[in-house]
C-alpha cells in the first residue's frame, strides 16, 4: 500500500468503509439507484475499491474495463452530469463518515472529478 493511499484514507479499511457506505447512499438516492438495480454488487465493490485504490496511488491496479466502455450502459440509460454531482457529493459524505478529513475528502472528489468526461462521453 503506498504512503499516499495511507495519508490521504489512512489505510485500505477506511476505504472499505467508505465504499460500502457509498453505496448504501447511492442505493437510498432515488435518481442514481436506478443505474444500479442489475449490478453485482460484490463485483462492483471490488472494482471501486481497485479504481480508488489506484487513484490514490495504492497497491491495487484497476483490472476492470475502461471507465468509458462501462459506463455505455448508463449513458444509454440517460446518466448526466447532475448524477455524477450526486456521485461525488455522496462519495465525499461517505469518506468523512468514515473518518477521513474535509479536506481530504476534497482531494480524493477531485481525482474522483477528473474522471468525469472518461464517465460521461464515449
């Protein structure tokens, strides 16, 4: 595990953590649950876990598709940016629950944000 991954999260569990309670808020959100409805939820932790591990500069590699190509599905099924401010805002909220600082949080949206277009456009 890098030194970054510990600094910002301070360790793999808080990221677990903060994951898991992601998903309780996207699946409690009206407008973003219905892009989840068919997913495999153990395979989907797995790979957010992977993708934010990597950003973050972790030991994990992200083996999943390319973030355009499995995002198709949604952008078909009309996500839009206001779904992915949803995204980060509930994403920053699960981070600071889980302990991790503001400021923090707000770095790990903007690595989080930095992959909007790869999300939203083919």
């Amino acid at each position: 595990m890098s030194d970054d991954l510990d600094d910002i999260l301070g360790g793999e569990g808080t990221l677990h953590r903060a994951i898991e309670s992601f998903y309780k808020k996207v699946f409690a959100d009206d407008t973003l649950r219905p892009f989840f409805e068919t997913t495999d939820m153990a395979q989907l932790l797995a790979r957010q876990r992977m993708f934010v591990s990597m950003l973050l500069g972790g030991t994990d590699s992200y083996t999943g598709r390319d973030i355009s190509t499995a995002h198709a599905l949604a952008r078909r099924n009309g996500l839009n940016d206001g779904h992915f401010d949803r995204f980060i805002q509930h994403f920053r909220e699960a981070l600071t629950e889980a302990g991790v600082s503001t400021e923090k949080a707000a770095r790990v949206a903007r690595l989080l944000e930095s992959n909007r277009h790869s999300v939203l456009n083919p």
